[in-house]
C-alpha cells in the first residue's frame, strides 16, 4: 500500500520523496487501512475529513481517498443516507476535479423529500461562484438534470428580477419546466410558490402557468400527504392566486371545487395542552455553596440535578477539593440519566473539566462511561440512529469526541479506550503538523 501512495503522491514530481512525503504516505495508508475495517459510514466520514487535510497539497492523494469513499457507498443500506454522503463527495472533489463532481452526482436518486440532486449541484456553484466561474450555466445543469429545488436558482432569481428581468424570466421558465409534474411532494409545491411570487410582476402567464401545476399537484393524489397540509398548500395557492388578481381567484375557485372547498373548510380547533404554570427555577449562582449543592441533591429529575451540580463545581470561589468532590457527583448522577444526547453532552463536559483541572484519572474514567453510552446509542451503524424516539448524530458525535482528545493531547489508549473510528481521526489530526497546517477551530460536546 505504501509504495502505491508514494507513486501517486509523486506522480507529478518526478524526484526522490521527501521525509515528509514518505511520513504523510505512512499515515494515509494506515488511515486507509482503518477506515476499510470501520463500519461503512463511519470508514466514508474518515476518508473525507482525510481527505478535507490533503486536498490542497495533495490532491492526488486526497481525490484517491474521495473516490475511495464513493465505492464504499455500496455498502451503505440506507439511501438517504447514500445520497446524503454523496453530496459531501461531490462538494469535496468539486475544488480537485469539477468534472468528475458533477459525474458523480448522476449516481443521486431523483425526488423525494430531500433534493440530493439540487443540494450536489448547489455545491459545485458555490464553488464556481469562489472561482468566478459560470455559476447560471451551473444552474441551468442542475435543473436540467432533475434537481429541482436548487437554493443557488431560488437565490439568483430573486438577485435578478430587478436587475435583469429578461434572464429572471428566462431562469423561472427553466425551474418551472423542472418542476416534477410526476411525482412531486410538498416541498416541491412550496418551493415552486415562492419562485412563482418572484415572478409574477415580470410575466403574468408564466406565474399562472406555474400556478396551474402547482394547483394540480396539490390535488392529485399522487401527492400523499394529510388532508390539513393539502389544504394548507391550496390555501397558499389561493392566496398566490388573490395577490395577482382577485378576479383571476374567484375563476379559480368557480372552476376548480377543491381549491373552493379548502377555503371554507375549517382548521380543526387546537385543545390547549394542560400545562404547569412556569416557575423560574432559583439562581444557584446567589446561594452559598452549601445551600446549592443541598438543594441540587434534591432535585428529583436526574437531567436537571446533573446540570445544578456541574453549575456548582465551575465556580471559581470554591476548593480544589470541592471542585473535584461535586465534579464526581455530578459524573455519578450523569449515569443514571435515560439513554439521550443530554447524558453525552453531560458527561463530555464533566470529562473535560476534569481535564482542564489536570485531573487525568478522573478524565479518563469520565470518558471512559461517556465511550459506553456513545457505544449503547451508537450501534445502529448509520451516520444517525434512533434509540426510544432520541435521535443521535453518531458520526458527528465520534468526530467531537477526537476533537475533545485531541485539544487535551489525550490518547485513546491512556483512557483504555479501543474503537478503530475514533484510531483513525486521531491519525488524522497527525497530518496537520506534518503539513505545516493548524487544525480546524475545535469545540466539543460540552462548553
């Protein structure tokens, strides 16, 4: 693996690899080798955020990992989640290769809720745009190629009606001729009212074109969505229909008896929710330390009486010994949270006071529970798993909890920790120096 990557790293140069060509050709095969065993997504975020470090002085190297990436997306079950990886793909080779970009988006399914396709093709005009490129025939591809909610066309349209009406005119007739007639969904109608009010002004009969397909698609049945969004979305038709012309809406609603009854139908009257009269909760900060801590043992609710005590030991009027005493308790009463992100955040920032008071034993045990719970919420195997209705960003979550050992030059091992993810981003923050870079503004779970 070594020698392959020194080739490719010298392809261009031509000479002897330097030590710090053969350090980083080291280092990207181990990273490689990692993220092949890691579980699919996981091993797909290693190979970008590799990828995100090499790409300006090795960008052979850095579009190897990015192509890497793009194959392994076959063992990915979800295809939301397969598309969503391939728009991050896309936006990362777009600076390397804006060719093979846009090739890569033609592996993006069309349609459904989320527009991976326009997202893809959102990110290569903002590339363009940082390089003065060709952003409008960018956008032109994007809808062309079926994505249809384009953020990039919205924007352009709504820059251009007063500036270049003739090209606003000319953009909306392609978003409208993209419009996905056959399958859309409500965020298709939506997207195309709001583009319809940015023209209406400048051309009458393209704004009710574009009204008449919005019109149909909201009361077609092909659109499954319930009975009080569709009349929501023929209530905004309507009300499209009344700013252009009020005759125009009352030939509407005589002709059409869905838009007519979505008018006069009633919403269902909302029950007020019985609800506790709000009491704001004492301020610790103006109780002695031992009128606090008393009164945060007492609270029932584990989430709350966590929170009080980290409030306690973070003050700076109180002993060492104090500091490490309700430190503790607080780690304690975090293990008995439910299973939710409040339990992660609560444990990462009580691992990193403990650091930041030089208490690595303490640190390390913090961490150490917060690795088991990540491990329970975490091992669903996809960028996002659902434990009891919580939702966890397990990836996101992995690559914060690098960032926090790596701001404290912590290593995995000294904290008895073995996960081959968390081995390979911490080879990753290894590249930086050797590239004379400075790793990324970091932030972790807990303030």
């Amino acid at each position: 693996m070594v020698p392959y990557l020194l080739a490719a790293l010298l392809l261009a140069q031509h000479a002897e690899p330097t030590q710090e060509q053969k350090q980083i050709a080291s280092l990207v095969s181990q990273i490689r080798r990692l993220a092949a065993s890691e579980p699919v997504v996981y091993g797909v975020d290693t190979r970008l955020r590799a990828a995100d470090v090499l790409s300006a002085k090795y960008p052979k190297a850095a579009k190897d990992l990015l192509r890497d990436a793009q194959a392994a997306l076959s063992g990915v079950t979800l295809p939301a989640e397969q598309d969503s990886l391939r728009v991050s793909i896309v936006q990362r080779m777009a600076p390397l290769d804006i060719d093979e970009a846009e090739r890569l988006i033609g592996s993006i399914r069309r349609g459904g809720d989320e527009d991976y396709v326009a997202q893809a093709y959102d990110k290569l005009v903002e590339f363009l745009a940082g390089t003065r490129g060709n952003t409008r025939e960018m956008i032109s591809k994007g809808l062309a190629a079926g994505g249809f909610r384009s953020g990039s066309a919205a924007k352009l349209l709504a820059d251009s009606k007063a500036a270049d009406p003739a090209g606003a005119v000319a953009l909306f007739s392609e978003i409208l001729g993209a419009f996905p007639a056959q399958s859309p969904v409500e965020r298709d109608v939506s997207y195309l009212l709001d583009c319809t009010k940015q023209i209406a002004a400048l051309n009458l009969p393209l704004a009710v074109e574009a009204i008449d397909r919005a019109l149909s698609a909201a009361t077609s049945q092909k659109l499954r969505v319930e009975k009080a969004a569709r009349r929501k979305m023929l209530k905004e038709i309507a009300s499209e229909l009344g700013s252009i012309d009020p005759g125009l809406l009352e030939r509407y609603k005589s002709e059409r008896d869905e838009l007519a009854q979505a008018l006069v139908a009633e919403d269902t009257p909302q029950t007020e929710a019985a609800h506790k009269d709000d009491v704001n909760p004492p301020d610790l900060s103006q109780m002695t330390y031992a009128d606090a801590l008393s009164f945060a043992r007492k609270l029932e609710d584990s989430t709350e009486r966590v929170a009080a005590l980290i409030e306690i030991y973070r003050r700076e009027t109180i002993s060492p010994q104090q500091r490490s005493s309700v430190a503790s308790e607080a780690l304690t009463a975090a293990t008995a949270m439910p299973l939710t992100n409040d339990r992660l955040t609560a444990m990462a920032m009580i691992s990193r006071d403990f650091a930041r008071i030089n208490q690595p034993a303490n640190a390390a045990f913090a961490a150490q529970l917060l690795s088991e719970t990540f491990t329970k919420a975490c091992d669903c195997e996809h960028v996002t798993c659902d434990r009891s209705g919580e939702k966890f960003d397990c990836v996101n979550l992995l690559d914060l909890f690098a960032e926090y050992l790596e701001e404290f030059k912590i290593s995995a091992e000294s904290m008895s920790i073995n996960n081959i993810s968390l081995e390979a981003r911490m080879l990753i923050f290894k590249l930086y120096p050797l590239l004379g870079l400075k790793p990324p503004a970091l932030w972790s779970l807990g303030n």
